[in-house]
C-alpha cells in the first residue's frame, strides 16, 4: 500500500489546527513531525498572518529568543512599519550571540537586512548582505524555505542593477531535481526565461517557460502556472512545426552548450502549444472584474494570435464586467465588428476619464 504524503505547508497547519483544535502543544509536537517541519517559527508566521491568535499564542511560548526577535519582525513589517533595519540589527545582535546563537536565524536577518539597504538606495551594502546570507545559508540550510528565498531575492536584486547574466547564473543554482522547492524552481524559471528571451537565446526560454509551468502546477500555484504558461506559448509562437518532438522530451534532452557551439533551433510542437493554451484558459478565474488583469491581458492577446479568440466570447460581450482599462484597450484591438467595437470604446473612455 502506498503512503499518504501529507500536505506540507504552513497554511495546512493552520487548516489543521481549525478543524481539530483548540489541542494541547504535545498534539502540535505530533501534527508538526508529520508535517517535516523541525522548527516552530514558519507555523507562527502563518498563525500571524492568518490571524489565528490563540494557536499564535501557544507557539510563542516555545519559540527561541532569536524567533521571537525574527517573528516581532514580520509582525512589524505586517503592520506596515517601513523604519526596521534598526530592528533587523537587534535581531541579529540575538542571533549572533554565543547564548541564543541561531546559525540560519543570523543568514535569513542578514537576507532581510540587504533588502532594507535596498529599499534605502545602499546598492553595494544590499549586495553584500544578500551574497553572506545566501552562502550561510546554503551552508546550514540548504534547500530550506529562507535559502530558496534568498537565492530569489539575489537574483532579483542583480536584476533590478541591470546585471542579467549575473542574475542568471543565481538561478541555474537551483536545480530542478534538487531539494529546492517547487514554487522556488518555478519562480527561477519564469526569471530565467525572460532574461533569456532578453538575449536572444530563443529555446532556453520557452524551455525555462516550460518548466515554469510545470513546476508550478507540483506546487499548485495557479496563478504563477498561468504566467509561466503564457510565457511559454508568447515565446513559442513563431516557431510551431509539427514535426517537433514534444517539449517534455526537449526539455529532458536539454544540456548546457559547449564553447563555440551554435544554439539549438527552436520548435514547438502544435499540441503542446494547444495543451497548455488550454489549461491556462480552463484556470483563469471566472470574473472578468479587477483593475489589475495580466492574466487577462496576456491570455486574451495569445487568444487572438493563435486565433482563439472565440475562447473569450463572454468577455467580448460584456465591456462592463471589465475593470481594467489596459485589458480593454488590447480587447479592442482583437475585434472586428463596429457595433460591438464602439461598446469597448465607451467603456474605455469610461475608465480612463479624469
């Protein structure tokens, strides 16, 4: 008989602890061996964010003095204090301390303080903190939640100076068959893979888009699933040819390029590009409403290219259900009859009336 393999994340524990408690800490010991988790700290900060005061309150009395500096942390950022580097520096005076020393606690504050120096305009210190943190943290935590996050966060980082390659090469540190988790492979992939449509290496992207996707859907991040799914079908879209072998066997036959040697062409099988165009669209959420639809847009611009459009019917004839003026402004671009074209017009002008 096969093992049931219980969910892992923190908000399981939550969930758990809604449904079967109020329990005592002995049952929490339990519920959280089953889990894999060998700290408290993660299950406090989704009892915080989640709101659930009195399980928080329980797991306070067990957390180690540098938890307790980091979880103030989070609790401060919550609330919307943007002054805490301060604060960040106390709590790494704990975890650094030789009584309540906290070897992975001091790699994750030192992440969280480059994040401040940048948000404070201090490139070179943000650098250096984000490179200390992420190399502790490969060193006494690797593949854990805090070095997936930083090694993120490096990236993005190098990213945001305009140092692409540099930010490429902090993702091939995270290996798709590694220990890192899925939601962290997945967000790799989609920065990989515009860095790499950036450069003109055409099949590595759709082939990052491609993992993206995929590994999205193991951590049932919907949403990220369809942003690396429009990725892909964006960045395949000149290249269908049916005699393509299909993407998954691509991706798996994959191998770094020798010095010198020409990039690989790029193809795309039809019905991979039909598979995915048809996932993404079966998970799009139902309302058309919100301010702020990339998802929509970037679907219902693919919808018109690999002409799908008729997919989008409901929308098409219902501009008022629509709340986002660049979604309305690329649904005007993708019709042909008048009448219905001078709707989308009015709705337009409607939403970007001052």
């Amino acid at each position: 008989m096969s093992e049931i393999e219980l969910p892992s994340a923190p908000g399981y524990f939550i969930s758990r602890w809604r449904e079967q408690g109020p329990v005592d800490m002995d049952t929490l010991i339990l519920w959280r061996e089953e889990m894999n988790w060998n700290t408290w700290l993660p299950l406090a900060e989704a009892a915080l964010f989640l709101d659930a005061a009195e399980l928080l309150a329980l797991l306070e009395t067990v957390l180690s003095p540098a938890e307790k500096a980091t979880l103030s942390l989070v609790r401060r950022r919550m609330l919307g204090d943007t002054r805490l580097q301060q604060v960040i520096e106390d709590a790494l005076d704990i975890a650094r301390h030789p009584e309540t020393r906290d070897l992975a606690l001091e790699g994750r504050l030192r992440m969280e303080l480059g994040l401040v120096k940048y948000e404070n305009g201090e490139i070179e210190g943000a650098k250096d903190d984000l490179t200390w943190a992420e190399t502790r943290l490969k060193s006494v935590a690797l593949g854990s939640r805090d070095h997936d996050l930083a090694l993120i966060n490096k990236a993005a980082l190098h990213t945001a100076c305009g140092e692409a390659i540099m930010a490429l090469t902090v993702y091939s540190e995270i290996p798709r068959n590694g220990n890192h988790a899925n939601e962290t492979i997945a967000l790799s992939r989609l920065g990989a893979s515009r860095i790499c449509a950036s450069i003109g290496h055409d099949f590595d992207a759709v082939r990052h888009a491609w993992n993206a996707h995929a590994h999205a859907l193991m951590a049932n991040q919907i949403g990220m699933a369809i942003e690396g799914g429009a990725l892909f079908l964006d960045f395949s879209s000149e290249a269908i040819d049916d005699t393509a072998e299909v993407m998954q066997v691509q991706v798996e036959n994959a191998r770094p390029r020798e010095a010198g040697e020409e990039a690989r062409e790029l193809k795309v099988h039809p019905d991979d590009i039909n598979d995915v165009f048809e996932w993404c669209f079966a998970h799009l959420p139902e309302s058309h409403a919100g301010n702020d639809r990339p998802d929509l847009r970037a679907m219902v611009s693919l919808a018109h290219r690999f002409d799908k459009i008729s997919h989008f019917d409901s929308l098409l004839k219902n501009p008022d259900g629509v709340e986002d003026p660049i979604l309305v402004a690329i649904v005007q671009n993708c019709i042909e009859d008048a009448e219905l074209k001078s709707l989308w017009d009015v709705r337009l002008a409607t939403l970007t009336m001052v």
